[in-house]
C-alpha cells in the first residue's frame, strides 16, 4: 500500500520525512496540507493530529505524527540509514528538536511568512542569536567528519538538515559556514535527492500566485 504524507512544501518537517523516503525509494505520495489557508486548525485536521501539525505519515491503517517519529519507523522498518551509535543517532534527532529545526524554522516563519507589519523585532533577534549559536554547535561537531552519527548518512543527518536547504534568508548562509555547506553538499549528491519545494507541493511562488489572480 503507497504511504502518505500530509504535508506541505514550506515544512521543513514535513520535508525530513519526504527526503528520507525519496532517497530510499520508498513507495509514497504527498498529500498537500493548505497550512496558510488554515487547514492544520480544522476539526477533520485535528481528528487526523490533534497537535496540528505537519507531517502526518499514513500507512497500513497507521497514523504517526511528529518527524523524529516517523523518520526512526521508516528506518527501522527499511533497514535504511540507521547505521552508527544509535545513542548518537537519538541524540542529534534530540537536539535538533529542541535546538536546530526547533529554532531554524520558526525564525523562518517569523521574518518570512508573517505580513512585515507583524514581525516581531526584538523576539527576531533574540531568535537570530539563538540559532547562530545552534549552527555553530552543528559546524563545529562535522568538523573533520563527513556524517552526524557515525561512517554513513543517517537520519540524524536527514533530521538535521530539514531546514538548511530553503533559501528564504533566516541568518544561514552556507558560505558562512564551511563545514555544513561541504556537509549539505555531500547530502545533495545522494542520488534522487530534491529540494523541498520539488519534493512536496506548495511553495511561496504558488501562494504569490494564487493571491495575484
């Protein structure tokens, strides 16, 4: 049976998951999730994830939510990028909850996808400095190796990455940062790797669009 993701091309989240299953060929489909028409407060939403959250990975009548979640089934289930200290792996799925994507994609958000009117200055800088702090973290450990967790990419490094591929500006810049832009690259070459908003539908050019006509 073809699995499903509720998704969205914005998500970062969402694209961990859809990158994980692209590169292990696994059989799937988008499902596109109207996060900025509001879709993710619904009730048919929420009866699907009460957090109302994206990703919502759907298969043999399971519903999993939450992207570390659903990428160590997928892994354990495949066999696929799982292989190193498994306490490493856990780790760095961990700290990129809290530290990484955590923070990665909500100044994203902030200075992004709000109306400029509505961007919050000071919590942006706050956030700025926050998350400069993270990259560094992240830079500094793949200095001298090739992968997050071990000889091989994992899905610490899928998790990882999730939100380091968009270019809306958010204070990333790869050129800034060596190590991670030599790590990203290596993650590019993986064959069948795709950007996010080739990966999933929906993308700003699509929204822009739909509200010009």
């Amino acid at each position: 049976m073809t699995a499903e993701l509720h998704c969205f091309g914005e998500s970062g989240h969402s694209y961990k998951v859809a990158l994980f299953m692209q590169l292990a060929g696994y059989d799937w489909r988008p499902i596109f999730v109207d996060f900025f028409g509001g879709a993710t407060r619904s009730t048919e939403y929420r009866a699907l994830n009460a957090m109302g959250e994206a990703p919502v990975f759907i298969e043999d009548g399971q519903a999993l939510t939450q992207s570390g979640v659903i990428l160590l089934h997928l892994a354990e289930r495949t066999g696929r990028f799982l292989d190193g200290d498994r306490n490493e792996i856990l780790r760095w799925l961990f700290w990129d909850n809290h530290k990484g994507s955590g923070q990665f994609g909500t100044l994203r958000f902030l200075m992004n996808f709000l109306p400029p009117e509505k961007r919050p200055a000071e919590v942006i800088a706050f956030m700025q400095g926050r998350v400069r702090a993270a990259l560094k973290t992240l830079d500094t450990h793949l200095s001298g190796r090739d992968w997050l967790a071990g000889d091989a990419l994992t899905v610490a490094d899928l998790s990882c990455c999730g939100y380091l591929f968009y270019t809306e500006p958010f204070g990333f810049d790869r050129a800034e940062w060596p190590n991670l832009d030599a790590w990203l690259m290596r993650i590019q070459t993986q064959p069948g790797w795709k950007h996010p908003y080739d990966l999933m539908p929906g993308n700003p050019a699509d929204r822009a669009a739909k509200e010009d006509a």
